[in-house]
C-alpha cells in the first residue's frame, strides 16, 4: 500500500477537502467527522493520501464484509469487465443476475427461500425499504405502517415516515402520519423504565393491546417494518424472544412482517442473518449494503404470496448492476464457505467481553451492547443523575471527542444512538486478531485520555 501513480503522488489532501467543502451540499456528514482523503484500501486498513493508515471500524457503514478490495471480490470485478458483458441492462436476464439469486437463495434462512420472490431496486437500501412498503401496500390494500422506536430505515420518504431520528423528520411536514410508533426493547435507556427482559415483555403486550383495542385508533396497517440488530440508533439488539413475538402478533392479524437487514446481513452478527439468531421467517426481508460486495445494490425478497405487482409496477433505472451482482456473489459465497459469520461471532464475543471490562476503570462507559461484529459503546456523564434504569445522562460531547481522538490514534470510529453518543464498531468480517486487539487498545486509549482529569484552563 505505498505506490501510488504519479497524480496522487502530488497530490495536496487540504486543497482537495477544501474544494470539496467548498462545493458539496451542507447534508455532508463524514466528511465532516474525517477530515481524511483515502486513497487506497486493503482490508481493514485505508491509506490517506497524506501517507497515514487508519484501521477501518466503519466498513462504508457495513458495506464492506469483506473490507477494502478483497481478492475475491477484485478478481469477480475483473473477469465481468474482461468478458465483455454490458455492464448495465435495466432488469433484462443476465448470467451475472442468475448467478447472483443463486447464490443469495442459498443463505436464505430455511422455509423463506423456497417460497420467496426477489425484486432488485434502486442502488441503495432506502430504495429497497420503499419498494417492500409500496409491495405490502398493494398486496394488503391498506396503507398504515407500524415502525419502531430507534429505528432506521433511510432517508426517502417512505423510508423516513419509518425511521425515528427526529431531527431528519422535522422539516418534512406530514412526513409520518400513517406510522404508528412502538416501542423497542432497549435495556439501558428501557421505554417503560424497567429494563431488563421485563422491558421486552411489556413491549410485546402494549403492541399487542394496542392493535386490538377498538378504540386504540391504530387502524389495520399495510405492514410492520423493524430491525433485528438497530444500526443507526446505536447497535441495539432485539431479543429473541420478542421477535418471535412479533412475528406471532403480525401473523395472527395477517400483518406483513418486513425485516430490514440492510446493515446486519451478510454475517454481520454473528449469523449470516439477523433473523436467524431468533429463528423468525419473515415475509419480506430489505436487504442491501454487503450484498453488492462494496458495489451498490439492493433487493427485496419477499413471500410469493404476496407477489400482486403488475408489470412496471415498481421499477428503476440502476436494477441491473452487472458488477455488482458479480461481485455481491463473490461476496456471499466467499462468506458462507470460509464460515465468517461464525468467525464475526468470536470475535464480537471477544470485544464486547473485554469493552465490557473496562466500564469498571473507564466509568464514562455506561453500556456495551451488540451482536457478532455490530458493537456499540454508549459514553455517559457518570456524575449526572441516573434514570429509573440506573442509566447515566447520555455524553454526546464526549463521544464526539473520543471519535476524534480515535482518528488521530489511525482507528476511524463512527457514532450513533440517541444524541449521538454511541461509538459503533462495524469492522469487516475479516478482521485478523492482531487487529481487534489494536482496535480496543486505541479506542480505551481515546477514551481514557478524553475522559482523564486536565489542567485547570483546559476544555473539559
């Protein structure tokens, strides 16, 4: 990783993030948390045109299972490119799109695969969560929608009414006024301010009551949309035994139950899918990000049954990425042979053990939570008041200081959660020991040195 052609040679990194600070639009988000310009990428590792590495925690926000410019998915990308195949074609029939539904099928979780439909979408995986509400919607008749608190689902309109953060939500005027907010297990910062597995079961029976109460104003919704593992609202995993409620609670009133596994498939925790872990079948599962191999791409694979689309009923211009069904192949074979969802299992094990560990040294950690590789360390006031739960104050300023001091000890970190103050760890699948180790060494370095005593003068 240190040969460069000659134009990055001199290349000048503070001219080209000032042009592009200059140009872009003021939605620009990790831009503004790394202040970096990556040249190249090999594995866990990004090159900085300035000459520094920096260990990747962020993997293209769980884009990358197989991190940066594996060899498999290099070579799958060469030999599309050298064969001559067209490189896009609408949804025409191709060997690449064959291949691809092959290879995705067979890591389908048993009894949906032999059943199921796929639908290929937009490039990304907001696309695809419009695609299976506008599908359930047809299907059932009906336009309600049932969503979750700390949900993310995207950022179109359709996917945000879904998505929780406030913030984005704001703005758009009317933007959730067919969603139906339900609260989502959450041990630390409980809805019901139990915690615990009491919290889950209370969660179960409101939804439950509430969609039978006559008078509950909750009329009977097109679907029910939520994440196994919560991505953006700060790695929080559901238990299993209330997906399996949820999934009990939506089949009895004949309820579509779509499962968004943009961010948590491919191995991501622990299993190859999320749902997997609870051993729910769900009747659609969203899925994109680590499915085109670093590529965007991004399908719905939904139950046959409610397959009631007429033609062009849903299409899109970018549903024939020929590269990226490549080297998504690539990608799901490779994770499946060399059993890595089982490998994102020990090691995620092993991090959250130890990131566990320091919360006695390093009491500004309040929580470790997550599931195989998808870990989130939420940062805390320990001198605030706790709540009903024992929960600290959440610290989103110190989160942001330590997502800084990672970067400048070569660990790119992003954050997540309520107030953004959840550093979330998603590394590649083919993270090496060597580098977990020094992943947890710079983030408790961070951590301790944002957090220790300083000189009286100095910022807090």
């Amino acid at each position: 990783m240190t040969t460069y052609p000659t134009d990055l040679v001199t290349l000048e990194p503070d001219a080209v993030l000032c042009r592009q600070r200059d140009r872009e639009s003021s939605a620009r988000t990790y831009a503004r948390s790394f202040p970096i310009v990556p040249v190249r990428g090999e594995g866990m590792v990004i090159e900085g045109a300035d000459g520094r590495r920096y260990l990747d925690c962020l993997s293209g926000a769980g884009t990358l299972a197989l991190g940066h410019n594996h060899p498999v998915v290099l070579e799958a990308i060469r030999r599309t490119v050298d064969s001559g195949a067209p490189l896009h074609v609408l949804d025409l029939a191709t060997p690449e799109k064959d291949e691809f539904t092959d290879a995705l099928f067979a890591t389908l979780p048993a009894g949906f695969a032999d059943r199921a439909r796929i639908h290929f979408c937009g490039p990304a995986g907001t696309d695809a969560v419009e695609a299976a509400l506008k599908l359930m919607q047809t299907a059932t008749g009906r336009h309600g929608l049932l969503a979750f608190t700390g949900a993310y689902h995207g950022m179109t309109t359709g996917a945000l009414a879904a998505t929780a953060n406030v913030a984005v939500k704001e703005p758009v005027a009317g933007i959730a006024a067919d969603v139906t907010r339900l609260p989502y297990p959450y041990p630390y910062r409980c809805p019901f301010g139990v915690g615990g597995e009491r919290g889950a079961e209370l969660s179960a029976v409101y939804t439950e009551r509430l969609l039978d109460d006559p008078s509950g104003g909750v009329v009977p919704p097109a679907a029910m949309i939520l994440e196994a593992v919560q991505g953006e609202g700060g790695a929080v995993p559901a238990p299993d035994g209330w997906l399996r409620e949820m999934r009990r609670i939506t089949a009895e009133r004949e309820i579509p139950l779509i499962v968004d596994e943009v961010q948590t498939g491919v191995g991501r925790t622990g299993a190859f899918w999320a749902v997997e872990h609870s051993g729910i079948v769900p009747d659609a599962m969203v899925l994109s990000k680590a499915i085109g191999g670093s590529l965007p791409l991004a399908v719905v694979v939904y139950h046959e049954d409610y397959d009631g689309w007429l033609p062009g009923a849903h299409t899109g211009t970018f549903r024939g990425n020929t590269l990226a069904m490549a080297a998504g192949a690539a990608t799901l074979r490779h994770v499946a042979s060399e059993g890595l969802a089982g490998r994102a299992a020990t090691v995620g094990a092993r991090m959250t053990a130890r990131l566990d560990a320091l919360r006695a040294e390093l009491p500004v950690i309040g929580d470790v939570r997550g599931r195989g590789l998808m870990i989130g360390v939420e940062l805390v006031d320990p001198e605030g008041t706790p709540d009903a739960c024992g929960a600290y104050p959440a610290a989103p300023r110190i989160a942001a200081d330590v997502r800084a001091a990672c970067l400048q000890r070569g660990l790119i970190v992003e954050l997540g959660g309520r107030y953004d103050a959840t550093v979330r760890l998603l590394p590649p699948l083919v993270i090496t020991d060597e580098q977990a180790e020094a992943v947890l060494d710079r983030l408790a370095d961070a951590v301790a040195e944002v957090t220790s005593p300083r000189p009286a003068g100095r910022r807090s």
